[in-house]
C-alpha cells in the first residue's frame, strides 16, 4: 500500500466516521428526548447503537491508517495521550481526546448491565465533549478543511447536533420538568449517635 | 420464565411494549402494564431483546 | 395528647408508664434478658413471640415472628426501631415513648439479643426534638444495664409520609435517600448497607418486652384470635375528646370511636389512616381485626381512626387526602407520580359538582391503573381510599353527579393537613 493511498484512506475514513458519529448522537438525542417518529422507538434507539457501532470501524481504520502512514510520524502512544505528536500537535491531540471520550462512551455501554445506573448516564454524557473534539480535529488537520464541500459537510453535521440539543434542552426539557415535582431532596440525616454520655 | 419490572427504574420510554405488544400494554401515562403470568416459549426472545433494550434497564426475564 | 380510658383491664402498655428505669423495674419487674446469650435463651424468646400471635403494630400487621427469624437467619442485622410515625393522624408511637419508653428500649435490647444484632438504630424525625429528648434521656437512664447487647444509636431522619416504609427506613438510616426500594423477594432480609435489617414499631417492641415477662399465653388472654392482644389507636376528628386509647384488637369501631366521646352521630370514619378506608353507617360495627376489615374493603393499618362530623363532605376530604398523598408520593413510579394527582383531580371535580359519569368511570379505573404498579403500596392506599368512599358516601355521589354538591363541600372537616402548599396548587 503506498503513502497516498494510506494518506487518503485516512482521511476517508475520518469524513465518514465524523458523519456516523454525527448520526449517533444526532439519533441519540431524540431517543432521550423521545422526539415522535414514524419509526417505532426502540428501533430507532437499535439504529442508534448499530449506527455507533460502524463508526468505531472507521474510526479504527482511520487510526491504523494514520500511524501506519510513515510519510509522518504519529506514533502509537498519540492514539490515546494527547499532544506527544509532533505532527500538527493541537489539532491530533483534539482527535485523542474525542477517541478517549468515545472509548469511554463505548466500553461502558458494552459493560452497561454491570455498572450502576448513574455511572453510566455520567460516561455517556461524555459524547457531548467527543464529539466537538472530533468536529474541531477534523477541521484543524488540514488535509480537506480548505475544500468546501468539507466545510458544507461539516456545516451540516454541526447544525443537526446543534439544532437538536437546542431542542432537547427547550422543548423536550419544558415537557419533562412540568411532571409533578415529587422527588425528595433528603437531606442528610442528623445523627445524634450513641446515646448522651454513652460509655461503654 | 416471567418478565419483572422495577417501577423505581422505569421511565415511561415503552420500548418493551412496542417489542411485546401482546405481553405488555402502556397506560395512559406510558408505563408498562404487565400481562402477569408465564411468557409463552415464542416471545422469550423478544422478551430478551425488550430487556436488552430498556434504557434504565428496568425490565427483566427472569425464571 | 391524652390518654382515653378504655375498658379497664386493656391497660397493658398505658398502666403504669414510668419513665425513670427504677419505677419501670419496679413496676414490670427486672428486664428478662441474661447475661450471656445463647442459642437456646434466642430460640426461646423468638417461639414465645411466635405463640403469642404477636404482629406488627406498624400498619403492615406482619407476623412479627417470621420477620425476625428472617433477619436472624443473616450475619449481624441491625434493628431499625420505626418511630418516625408519619402518618398525620397517628400519634400513638411518640405517645407510647412519653409513657413508657423503657418498655420499647426493653423490647429493643430483648429482640436485638435474640436475632443477634449488631447495631440498633432508633430513627426519628428531625422534627421532633422532644421525642429524641425522651429518648435519649430514657437511654442514658439505662446505662448501668450490662446486659444489653449494643447500645441504640439514635438517628434523626428527614419525616415523609414515605419516610416510614420499611425499605425506606433502611436506606435513610444507611446515610441513602429516604424512599423505598423495589423488593420482588421479601423472603430475602431487608438490606442495610451490606448486611440485613429488621424492623420494628415501637409498640411492637413494647408487647415483646411485656411477652417475655409474662407469657404469650398471657399474651392471648385478650384480643381477637387472628391479631391477639391489644393495641393502642389515635381518634382524631369529629370526636369530643382526641387521643391515644389502648384496646383490645377486635373491638368494634363504633366503640372504639365512642371511648373519644361523640356529640353528634358521626357520618363515617377513616380507619387506617390515609392510606386507609372510610366505614360508614352499618360498617361501623365490624369488628378491630384483618378479616372483619377486608370484608368492608379496609385494613388495620397503624391504629389511626379519624371521625368526620356530619354535616361535612366526605367526597371533599377524600380529595384532600388523595392530595396530601399524592404530593408524598417518593416519585419513583410512572404510575404512582402520575396517577395519584390525576385521581386527586377527578376527585376534586367530584366534590366540586362538576363530574359526570364519565368521570367516575375513569376514577375507577384509575385505581385499577395504580394499585401494585409501584414500588411500594402507597398508591394501594390511594386506591382503597377512593373505593371506600364510594361505598360510604354512595348516596352523595349521586347528587354531586348531578352537579348539586353538598354544602359541606366547602367545609374543611379534618382540620388543616400537612402540606398545606398541596391546596395552592389546585387549579
């Protein structure tokens, strides 16, 4: 396989992860947000995860192309640490970090019956720092950011997450906070411990 | 093998009512109203599939 | 709160309270527990318990037996002793620790020694400074007893109606939220962090403390057969004089209610709280005990009697209790967050005036829609509380159907509720 053809595999394989990953958390959004859909709601939530899941194909493609790419050098340990490529520093270690916060997301969702509830909740929240990573490390590096069909792809992918984050936080939000609010908040309790002058 | 829904952890998302139509109804206000009894040796997959798929893990097949 | 006289010879636990530990020595005699505990003094204080009929007098009315073999069966269970008390109307418990609050420490130490316990928690509520005063005083009076297994610690807890659900005593007095857990399998002990626990009501604990001084064939001498004994009960409402009466399971009602003296003829009460159900007219004579009661639709409950005078609307305080119940609500369940207001609404255009049958038809089903589908039985009382009031006032609901309520709907007959902010909201 020659230099360029690693070259543009890494970058094709970079687009199209960036518009999977796009199409999860854009389904992921109305999923939690249970926006109405003609699809039934479980097999959007399916998609959702099948969706995911092909974007860490590519991902992985994109990864093993860039650092078997010799015309420069990212070494193995930059696929996780951020900022110790020389090349284009800032920009990979925006992509490290996405990919860190994905793995995140990821492992605990595959370990998801076995962790508590709220732990997983906090790590999937993770995505909302991934994937800006992603979108940021995309345009940095360079290769097509000048082009504007990547700009315009890019646009696209920004103003769906965007808009429906927008969405889930106003409309979707409203109509869940406007359930009786019943929840104790406990304080904690006192304890007054052994009783006074307790000594024995 | 029976379904067992935790009502503390459900959230009303219905998932498992769309994969068991004929095992689960929703209420007016969209959670789970169970049939009760044994699942039919035909549905434990999906049943297994609703409880794969539940958001808050809520619902279980248990024997 | 006074103490009503009852039939004389009922005064078990009311008769010669002392809170000082050399009168209640004195009194009731040295406290039965040996300074080494073995085996066979726990295997016979738990069968003296089993045979003398004991159950819960908490609301569940659970064989209290079984439950503390249950926790026995686990390593080191601690002994969670209920006095939250948080049902509005009952004040029997706090009651009982003003009197006699060495008969409960009694019970305490005696059913901590037998199911081996390792720690016991008294929880109280955090409002209720002079209770935990009593309390604390009665405990530091028993410091010279070398006998008792664990010193209680007392736990000051957040007071919901929730609050006192077993499960959820468990978790508060563990540090947790206060609400209760899912339980599928109540064969397995109630968890406590990462060991078990057992709980108990006060006047539970103080029948055990007399049981294992007297007998439970003692015990048995009064009393109905299914629920021996007697049992201490809050009258509030429409009565001459409120208070705490000790009686004799399986007394009637009606005579129950009469020992608070009644001026008018009294309409209907509400017997088991709030969670409980109205008895009207000829139900007024059935008898204080599980079988009588769900032959009318009600249950025992904590001793809780509440007179509704008789010129008020009975559809009217049905709505204010299903309020009160449904802003304590934990919030966990779908079906309890959101049917227990919806049925507090139906209820409220029942008493307006402004329902019709088709309203009462989805009353109805309602509280088919919630009963068993929560965590706890909360919304089960919620439930039987609506299905009481439609066998009591029956015949009301025909003329609030056809939009003539009675005048006593704008009346409040129970006095004002806790949480007061719960009448704002209703729109």
């Amino acid at each position: 396989m020659s230099q360029i053809d690693l070259w543009y595999a890494t970058r094709a394989t970079g687009i199209t992860a960036l518009v999977l990953l796009t199409a999860t958390v854009f389904l992921g959004i109305l999923v939690a947000g249970r926006a109405p859909s003609s699809l039934p709601a479980f097999a959007r939530a399916d998609l959702h995860r099948r969706i995911s899941a092909l974007a860490v194909v590519f991902l992985a493609v994109h990864v093993l192309t860039s650092l078997l790419d010799s015309y420069v050098h990212i070494g193995w340990w930059s696929v996780v640490v951020p900022l110790v490529s020389g090349y284009h520093r800032a920009w990979l270690a925006l992509g490290t970090v996405g990919l860190d916060l994905l793995l995140a997301v990821g492992i605990s969702s595959v370990l998801r019956a076995h962790i508590p509830a709220r732990a997983w909740r906090l790590l999937h929240w993770l995505a909302y720092l991934s994937w800006p990573s992603a979108v940021v490390h995309a345009l940095g590096m360079g290769s097509d950011a000048r082009f504007a069909w990547l700009q315009a792809l890019i646009a696209v992918c920004a103003a769906s997450v965007a808009g429906a984050a927008l969405w889930r936080a106003l409309v979707a939000g409203r109509a869940r906070a406007a359930r009786p609010e019943t929840i104790i908040r406990a304080r904690r309790s006192l304890r007054v411990g052994a009783a006074e002058g307790a000594g024995r | 093998m029976k379904l067992l829904l935790d009502p503390t952890k459900c959230d009303g998302f219905g998932f498992c009512a769309e994969l068991l139509g004929d095992v689960v109804a929703l209420d007016e206000w969209g959670f789970p109203v169970l049939a009760g009894g044994n699942l039919p040796a035909e549905r434990l997959r999906a049943a297994r599939q609703a409880a794969k798929m539940c958001p808050r893990r809520a619902i279980q097949v248990v024997p | 709160m006074t103490v009503l006289q009852a039939r004389p010879g009922t005064a078990r636990l009311t008769r010669r309270g002392a809170t000082a530990y050399a009168d209640h020595t004195a009194a009731h005699g040295p406290l039965p527990l040996p300074d080494r505990v073995g085996p066979a003094w726990q295997q016979w204080l738990l069968s003296a318990v089993e045979r003398s009929g004991l159950t819960g007098r908490g609301g569940a009315g659970f064989p209290s037996a079984t439950k503390m073999r249950l926790a026995a069966s686990a390593a080191g269970p601690v002994l969670l002793v209920n006095a939250m008390e948080g049902e509005p109307a009952s004040s029997k418990d706090h009651y009982l620790l003003a009197v006699a609050p060495h008969l409960v420490l009694d019970g305490a130490d005696l059913v901590a020694a037998a199911i081996g316990a390792s720690r016991v928690i008294f929880c109280i509520p955090n409002d209720r400074r002079s209770a935990a005063a009593m309390v604390a005083a009665a405990l530091a009076d028993r410091r010279e007893l070398a006998a008792a297994p664990c010193q209680p610690e007392l736990a000051l807890l957040e007071p919901r109606f929730v609050a006192g659900e077993e499960s959820a005593l468990a978790a508060a007095a563990a540090g947790k939220l206060g609400i209760p857990s899912f339980r599928p399998d109540k064969g397995v002990p109630l968890r406590f962090g990462r060991g078990a626990a057992l709980v108990h009501n006060p006047e539970t604990l103080a029948h055990t403390a007399l049981i294992a001084r007297r007998g439970p064939e003692w015990f048995r001498q009064l009393g109905a057969d299914e629920v021996p004994g007697t049992c201490l009960v809050t009258i509030s409402g429409a009565v001459a004089r409120p208070g705490v009466a000790e009686v004799e399971t399986g007394t009637p009602v009606r005579a129950i209610i009469d020992i608070a003296g009644t001026c008018d003829a009294v309409q209907a009460v509400l017997v088991g709280g709030y969670g409980g159900s109205w008895l009207g007219g000829n139900s007024l004579d059935v008898p204080y005990a599980p079988t009588p009661l769900r032959a009318c639709g009600a249950v025992m409950g904590a001793g809780v009697f509440i007179a509704l005078a008789p010129r008020a609307c009975g559809w009217r305080e049905t709505e204010r209790v299903a309020r009160f119940l449904a802003a304590e609500s934990a919030g966990q369940c779908g079906p309890c967050v959101f049917g227990l207001p919806a049925i507090a609404a139906d209820l409220g255009l029942i008493a307006d005036g402004r329902a019709d049958r088709e309203v009462l038809d989805r009353l109805l089903a309602r509280c088919d829609q919630v009963a068993g589908r929560g965590a706890c039985r909360h919304p089960d009382g919620a439930a039987r509380l609506v299905r009481s009031a439609l066998v009591a006032f029956g015949a009301d609901l025909r003329s609030h159907l056809s939009g003539a309520p009675c005048p006593g709907s704008r009346l409040l007959a129970l006095g004002t509720l806790p949480n007061a902010r719960h009448e704002a909201s209703r729109s």
